[in-house]
C-alpha cells in the first residue's frame, strides 16, 4: 500500500506557475480525506542547466505570494466543492 501511495504522489496533483516561479501542489489521503501541502520553487539557467532553488530574492516575493494566492484558492475550492458533495 505505501508502495501505491508513493507512485500515486510522485507528481503534484496541481501546479501554479508564475514565470520562473512554481507552487506544487501535492495531496496526501487521510482516514479524514484529503489533505494538501504545497512546495514552492524558483527555476534559472546557470551554464545552459536548469537549476531549482528554495530560495527568493526580494525582486521575486510579490509574484511568489500571487503564485501562493492561486494555490491557496485552489485548494480551498477542491475543498469547498468535496464537502458540498
């Protein structure tokens, strides 16, 4: 079972993207439902690579927190929409 939980959680269940920022979204099943966590990343080319980074300069907050904003939203609907059902 954990094996099928960890193919099932291999990838983010959504994803917001903002240019060269990303909030993944993940979803872990409970005996209670749903629960979301998220990650947030910033991707940049160094030497012609991608790189990922955790961390955000000054520049980079306002569109990290709209990024964060979306993902909020999101989860709040998934959440909303379940519970009416």
């Amino acid at each position: 079972m954990k094996e099928e939980n960890a193919k099932h959680n291999a990838t983010p269940i959504h994803s917001v993207k903002f240019g060269n920022i990303r909030v993944h979204i993940w979803s872990n099943e409970t005996k209670f439902g749903a629960r979301f966590n998220v990650t947030v990343a910033r991707y940049y080319r160094e030497n012609g690579e991608w790189k990922r980074s955790d961390s955000f300069g000054r520049e980079e907050l306002l569109t990290l927190s709209k990024a964060l904003d979306y993902a909020h939203s999101w989860i709040y609907e998934q959440t909303t929409t379940h519970q009416e059902a």
